[in-house]
C-alpha cells in the first residue's frame, strides 16, 4: 500500500472502530434500561408490552388517568375494554388492550391473546446444570410476554435470563444468538420456548 | 500514456549447434516479437492503485468483523476478569478466522492477486501470516478455557476434558487447533530444512482439514453468528468465496486446461554441461496464454514424479509449435531430466509471475541474469517490443563456454541490434556481483559502462537471491527508481 492511502485506511478504520464500540456502548446501556424498566414494568402489573416499556407504561398511566375515581387498576382496564368497544380504537388503546390481557392471562383471555406453559426442560451439559420452565402469552403468533417460572443455572449464568427473555421477544422466536458464556443455558432456554410454543 | 511499435521483423533461423542428448530439438524460429506495448507512469499507477484497493479490502474484513463485535457491546464486557476473558475470546476468534480465511486465498494461486503481486509476493505473505494467525487462535482457545475454568471452579484440565466431551462441535474445534499447531511447526524454516518437500507438503495439506474442522463451532456455538443476519451473510460469503477460488483456480482450472491441450515431451536437449531444455507439444498451443518471463509448474506424469510440481520459467517466448523449459541441474529431479522419455505426458499449472512485459514502464530496457536465470531473459529478449539499442542484457556465467543459452541470446541481440554483454569469469569480491577480473572498479561504474541508459531504464533481473540483491543495491546507487527494477523472488 502506498503511504497516503495507508495513513488514509488506518484512520479511517480506527474511526470505524471507535465509533463502532461508542455505539455498542450506547446500545448496552439502552438495552440494560430497557431490561430494568421491562422488570419493574412486570413487577408492577406483570406485563412486559411487545412494545417499548416506555410506552406500555404511558399507556398504563394514561388508563390510571380517567379511571382515577375508581379505586383498582383492574376495574380501570375493564373500564377502558368497555370504551374500546364503545368508540373507534386508538394507537394507545390497541398497546393498553395487549397489556390488559396480559395481564389478566391467568383468569380471562381476549379472543387473540393464548398462554402457553412449557415443560420443565431440565439440562446439564458440561459445566452447566438447571432447569427452565417458561410461560408465553402470544397474540396471534406474536410473542407478547415470557415468563421464566422456573430459572436455575450455574456460575451467575442466571443473569442470562433477562437477556433471554428480551432477545426471544425481539426475534419473536428461537432465532437469536446464543448468550456468550452461557451458551447452553441458552440452548436449553430457546428449547423451552419451543417446548412451550408447541403447547 | 505513450506507445510505439517495434520494427517489424522477419523471422529468421536459428542455428542449433547444442550437443544433442536423446534426439535434437526443433529447428529453433523466433517468434515475432510483441508489436506494441503501453508504457509510461500511469500504467505503473494504476497497479498501485489496484494494490491499494485489494489490500484496502482485506484490512476492511478485519475492521468489519471488530467492528461489528464492538456494537453488539463487546466493549462493555470489560468489566471483570472471566468476562473480559470471554470478550477476548471472541474477538481473537474473529479476527483470527478472518486472517485465516485470507491467508488461505493467498495461496489458491489466483489470477487477480497474481496479475497485481506476482507468486512471489503472494506467497511471502501468505508465509509471513502463518505464525500471527496461530498465535491469535491459540489466545482464543487460551481466553475461553482459562474463562470457563474459572466460572466453573475446575482446573484447566478437567475443564477442557468436559468442554470437548460435552459441548457440541467442541471435540473438532480443539483438533483443529491441534492441526494448526502442527502445520506451522512443520513451515517454520528450521524443519523446513529437515522434512522433505513432499512430507511438508502432505503436513500442509492438513491446513485444509484443520478450517473444515474449526468451522462447525464458530456457527453452533459462537455467539456472533447465529442469529445476526449481517454477520451471517458476511461469513457465508466470505467462506464460499475463498473456498470457491481455491476449488476453482488451485484444482478445476488446471486440470480443465490440461485436458484441452494434452501436453507432451517432445524434445530433451543438451544445452550445457549442468543444463537440459525440455520441449513441450500439445494442442491448439496457441491457446495456452502467458507471455515471455512467465513461469509454470511442471509435473512430470510418470510414476515418480507425478506429485511433485515444479517451477520452471518458459525459455522461449509462447508460441504455437512447443513450449520450452530450460532447467539446470540442482536437485535430485532435475538431476534425473536428461533421462526424461520423449512422449512422458506433463501437467502444467500457470502461467504465474508478473516478471513481464506488463511491468515495463519505460522506453529503454536492461535485462541482467545470472547462469539459471537465463531462460526468462531469454523469452522476454524475444518477445518484448523495441527497436535497435533499446535493449541491453547482461549475462553473468561462470564459464563463456560452458553457458546455457549463450548462443541463442547471441543470436537474438544480433538480429534485433540489442547490446549484449558476457560477463564470464569467477566470483569477485563477496559483495560484487560481477567476476573478478572486473571489479578493479566498482559495480556501479561498470554498469554505466555497460549500459549507459541503465537509470532510466526497466531493469529485470534474474538470477540468485544473495547476487540479485547485490545488483539492486548497485541500480539504487546508479538512481533507478524501485518501481523501475523488477526481480523475482524464488519463494517456494
């Protein structure tokens, strides 16, 4: 290589790189928020919306807001139900209704909205042992939420399940990378989903 | 970009008065030389530029898979040992297969690297990535065993015992390793010397083995590829295209040229007392390409020699009547080519080399070889476009009688009015290259002696590594710029 194009390439990679890793930087951070918000989210009314966390819970917010008079969320949701049927829906009532049956998965399911529970998928490959269990709600054949009912892994490979969780939602799917380091915990996450998909 | 054209010449007869050993050769014609040729600085531009732009390329890929690594926040993984263990860990491997993978084109043989570097630098490269390309893999295989030992709480031992036990396509990629290790221990220059060309050269084919094997786990069990579609696409291309260019050029290529033109010897002869030159038939040899200074690599198909190639330079400027090789006995094959049966059937792979024509940039034109460098200097005196007093050639020969091609060389600078110069004689001092009764003088003032128009000319030189050198330290005293002396490492 000549030296102008050398000096040219090498700065331009080193460029690239830097701005590569500044981004996958940003994107980590963006994505550990997400994480946070979606748990606190699931915490709050057990739902993790399809959609960003920000806006299920704008949404949620939103719903809290006119039924402030009465006193329980649940009666809040059955209420806003109740509107969607009586006006022409909105953007934010379509989220809310995802939200609100799943919500109430366990007791009354909305005509698109289905549950499905896996089988304990016990594995111990290698270094690695435990057993997964998940819960999937999906809404025609869109994953809306998974709960991971039963987590167990070894050496902190726990923390793989957030990441899981996410990733299968995002790819709506087994179709994702496995998690570095915990690769055959991913496996035997990505057979659970499977396994509860099939049910 | 300046051209001109070359007087026109008849062709006329050579006498061939070289001893004859099985039969004589073909009556000897020279072939018309090239009519025209590009020459001045933009033809020397636009190889550097297509340089810049294959190297820039390959340096992408590397960028390209770091890159990629670095957003998906390789960089935040930082935070603790095994983590940063497993951080390092992928991104050794990926750059390390990404080297390999061009390491591995380097040495298919293919046409578009050739054309712009020449087998031999080609080649070199392809050497020097070797050793780099083991150290990074065994850092990744270092990096994930040292990370899933410390996780797991194991020794090193019986957590590598249960990775590759346990963990799918593990037990492959840790041969591929072990494979790898033993390719390069077999090339470094020290049991270079030891092995046989064709024990290192069945070792060497195991580099194949050793990628096939390392393949399944980066796709099963690596984390930046399975369901990343750009970095899938970008793995699969790149993998398909090196395998494509190595199938293609390194094996189907020559096998498919081979049978077209069915070669045969047709002529063994005597042209010195170390040396033979073989002559080639086949069909429609017209069609074979390559031009004067090109080499190929010959196989002899009888039972002894059928697997081991061989590079020779063609010694007459491509033709259709025969291709010749003209070969000084080094080894114990050439040693055995005076024997060689007229009708041996020979497979040739090429021709490769960039020691041409299409490197010449400049009117005036220096040709200087030493004893078995002869025969490209022979083919390119032949064929390349000049008039009268454009060429010049310098012959360093031990002994005026006892040259192999002298009179063949002698016969072309008569006819075409090239200055020819014998430079007979034993070896002067260790540092000259010209024989002893002339170095009362240093080199650089014989050469302008000799050729006066050496610093604006094309220089191509053939001939040993140590004495070509020699003559490229005289031409930078002399001031021929670098891009102007072309020479030809002998790499294999």
């Amino acid at each position: 290589m000549r030296k102008a194009t050398k000096t040219f390439v090498s700065l331009a990679s080193l460029g690239v790189l830097l701005a590569s890793a500044k981004t996958g930087l940003a994107l980590a951070e963006t994505n550990n928020t997400l994480a946070t918000a979606a748990t606190t989210t699931a915490a709050a009314t057990d739902t993790t919306g399809s959609t960003s966390s920000t806006a299920s819970s704008t949404a949620a917010s939103s719903t809290s807001t006119p039924a402030s008079s009465s006193s329980s969320t649940s009666t809040a949701t059955k209420k806003t139900t109740s509107t969607t049927a009586k006006k022409a829906t909105t953007r934010t009532t379509t989220t809310k209704k995802t939200t609100t049956s799943t919500s109430s998965s366990s007791t009354t399911s909305t005509a698109a909205s289905v549950t499905h529970v896996g089988s304990t998928i016990h594995y111990s490959n290698g270094p690695a042992i435990g057993d997964v269990k998940l819960t999937v709600v999906t809404v025609g054949s869109k994953i809306t939420s998974i709960t991971v009912n039963i987590g167990t892994a070894t050496a902190g490979r726990e923390a793989a399940f957030p990441y899981l969780v996410s990733s299968a939602k995002a790819a709506n799917g087994t179709s994702f990378g496995d998690i570095s380091r915990a690769t055959v915990t991913s496996e035997a996450f990505k057979q659970a989903l499977r396994s509860a998909l099939a049910n | 970009m300046r051209k001109y054209s070359g007087r026109s010449q008849e062709t006329p007869k050579l006498v061939n008065n070289s001893r004859s050993m099985n039969q004589t050769g073909p009556q000897l014609t020279l072939t018309p030389p090239n009519q025209r040729v590009r020459l001045g600085v933009k033809k020397w531009l636009k190889i550097k530029r297509t340089q810049d732009v294959l190297e820039t390329i390959a340096w992408a890929t590397v960028v390209f898979v770091a890159a990629m690594f670095f957003l998906d926040g390789g960089i935040t993984k930082f935070d603790n040992l095994t983590d940063t263990l497993g951080a390092l860990s992928r991104l050794t491997a990926l750059v390390g297969t990404d080297l390999l993978l061009i390491h591995m084109l380097l040495v298919a043989r293919v046409p578009w690297l050739d054309k712009y570097y020449g087998h031999d630098r080609v080649t070199i490269a392809h050497k020097k990535l070797g050793k780099p390309i083991l150290y990074i893999i065994s850092a990744h295989f270092l990096f994930s065993l040292v990370q899933f030992a410390l996780q797991d709480g194991k020794s090193i031992a019986a957590e590598l015992l249960s990775l590759v036990t346990t963990v799918q396509d593990m037990w492959s990629a840790t041969l591929a390793l072990v494979l790898m290790i033993v390719v390069v221990i077999s090339s470094i220059n020290a049991s270079r010397k030891k092995l046989s060309y064709e024990a290192w050269y069945i070792i060497h084919l195991l580099g194949y083995a050793s990628v096939l094997a390392a393949v399944p786990h980066q796709f099963s069990t690596g984390s930046d590829i399975a369901g990343k579609p750009l970095q899938q696409l970008f793995w699969i291309v790149l993998y398909f295209f090196v395998a494509l260019n190595i199938v293609w050029f390194r094996i189907l290529a020559p096998i498919f040229k081979n049978l077209g033109h069915d070669l045969k010897v047709s002529a063994v002869v005597r042209e010195s007392s170390d040396t033979v030159s073989i002559y080639l038939t086949g069909r429609k040899l017209e069609k074979l390409g390559g031009q004067a200074g090109q080499f190929y690599m010959l196989r002899i198909l009888n039972k002894e020699n059928w697997s081991k190639p061989h590079p020779f330079s063609i010694s007459a400027a491509p033709n259709s009547r025969f291709v010749r090789f003209t070969i000084g006995a080094r080894g114990d094959f050439t040693k055995a080519l005076p024997g060689l049966k007229v009708g041996t059937k020979v497979f040739l792979e090429g021709p490769y080399g960039i020691f041409t024509e299409e490197r010449r940039t400049r009117e005036k034109v220096t040709l200087i070889a030493a004893g078995v460098g002869a025969p490209p200097i022979r083919a390119l005196a032949e064929s390349m476009a000049a008039r009268p007093g454009d060429i010049t050639i310098l012959y360093r020969v031990r002994d005026y009688e006892d040259a192999a091609l002298l009179n063949e060389l002698e016969q072309i600078c008569r006819h075409r009015g090239f200055r020819l110069h014998i430079l007979a004689g034993k070896r002067g001092q260790a540092q000259s290259w010209l024989p002893e009764h002339l170095t009362s003088e240093p080199d650089q003032a014989r050469l302008i002696e000799m050729a006066p128009f050496v610093s604006e000319s094309d220089v191509y030189i053939c001939g040993p590594a140590a004495w070509t050198h020699a003559v490229e330290k005289t031409l930078t005293r002399v001031g021929t710029p670098a891009s102007q002396i072309h020479a030809e490492e002998f790499a294999w």
